[in-house]
C-alpha cells in the first residue's frame, strides 16, 4: 500500500478551512478530491440554508448528502475511508 511508508505533509482545502494532512504519496489525488467533493457539496448548501439553519446543520447536510452518494454507489468500503479521514483529520488537528 505505502511505497517505503514516507508519507508527504499536503495542505487541503475544506470549503473554508485549510487542513495539513500527512498522506502516501498514492493516496495524495484521493485525498485532494475528497477534499473537492466537501467544498462543492457545501457550496450547494451554504447558500440555501445559510440563515435557516446553523453552521453545525449544514455541515451535516454535506456530510449527509456524501454519505448517501457513497451508499448508493456501494462502490468500496467507504466506512474504512472515512475512518481513515477521520483518524488523519484527528491527528491534523492535534498538530494545530
């Protein structure tokens, strides 16, 4: 999986906040569109919502909206992804 375990250090951007996330330099691209896929989904809903609902909400409609698209592709093991994003999104946090 991990070409000699050296992982590079990238910075993401999530709609309105820039991560550092350390990733394997075969998983960079995945990490990026993941990261495309978050800002356009808030994108769609920030603008709709913004002013009926909190910034909490629509987060979680984003995330909601994905989590769907996900489970009707059923193209992977999205729950390992997303407990890898999470786990590295936990550590990017630590970090800061």
């Amino acid at each position: 999986m991990a070409e000699g375990n050296k992982k590079l250090n990238i910075r993401l951007n999530l709609y309105d906040t820039d991560m550092a996330v350390k990733v394997f330099p075969e998983e960079e691209e995945y990490y990026r569109n993941a990261a495309k896929l978050i800002t356009n989904t808030m994108n769609t809903y920030v603008p709709i919502l913004r002013g009926k609902k909190t910034e909490k909400e629509i987060m979680y409609a984003a995330m909601l909206d994905i989590a769907l698209m996900y489970e009707k592709d059923n193209t992977g093991s999205y729950s390992d992804i997303l407990e890898q994003l999470t786990s590295e999104i936990e550590e990017a946090l630590k970090n800061d």
